[in-house]
C-alpha cells in the first residue's frame, strides 16, 4: 500500500473516529494526523530514579518501598526490585512490557495502589506517537492529503 494509498484509508474508515470528515481543511487533517497524541509502549529500560521522578518522593517512595516488601512472596517482584535498583547497563526495567503492565495491573485490582498512580507508571513506559507515525508515513503535508482525497 503507497503512503497516499494509506492516508486516503484512513480518510475514508476513520478508524479511531478522529473525525476526518468533519475537519473544514486539509491543513486540519495534517495537523491531525502529525499531532503527537497517542500513547505507544516503549521497551526502554527504566530505574527507580525514573519512578520518584514520575510520582514524586512519596509516592514514589511508597511503591518502591511497596515493590520490596513483595519480594518475599513473589519472584517477579524480586526481579522487578533487583532491576529498579541497577543503574548499570542493563539495569532497570521496560514499564511499556506486557508483564510490568500485568503486574502494574495487579496491584491496582488489589488496592495496593490506586488506578492514578498506576497510570502514572505506565507511563514511563509510554512515548506519545502521532497517528501518521503509527502508520509508517513520517510527516504528512497538506498535498499528500489533497492527492488522497481526489
């Protein structure tokens, strides 16, 4: 599929109801479409500096003090601490993972954090992507628009 073959889809199926149609120019859709707003898993690694810098020292602190207490009953969370507290190469952990989002999870149906604090974490493992990025079209201009609207 070309780039305007891709675009003038996603014009036409609107697949996350951005509203394409309802948009007045096509500087309107470019705008959109290059606009950063989408939140994306990365597998960067991150350390316990990166959570008191996201949640601030008591929250912060209240996870990683949290996170140690179930090292005793639980052998992800072991590797979960071990890596949060390893600043060398290699050390830290990918919040944007399926499992650190699992566990995350976990800990929010438990009640041992809340759901704003939660979401916090996640986003440490999170970059915010445009929707023309995600389709693999770099950066959209108005002319690539109107070639798909013809």
């Amino acid at each position: 599929m070309t780039p305007i073959d891709k675009i003038r889809n996603e014009l036409t199926n609107d697949p996350l109801a951005v509203g394409y149609s309802a948009m007045a120019t096509d500087q309107d859709v470019v705008d959109s479409l290059n606009a950063a707003t989408i939140s994306q898993p990365h597998e960067r690694r991150h350390t316990a500096r990166k959570v008191l810098k996201v949640l601030g020292e008591t929250d912060g602190t209240t996870v990683l003090d949290l996170v140690e207490t179930m090292v005793a009953t639980s052998r992800s969370f072991k590797v979960a601490n071990d890596a949060l507290n390893s600043y060398g190469e290699g050390g830290g952990i990918e919040f944007g993972s399926d499992m650190v989002r699992a566990m995350i999870g976990g800990l929010v149906q438990a009640n041992a954090i809340t759901a704003a604090i939660g979401t916090k974490l996640e986003s440490i493992g999170e970059d915010k992507v445009s929707r023309a990025s995600q389709l693999g079209l770099g950066v959209v201009k108005p002319g690539h628009v109107q070639e798909a609207r013809r």
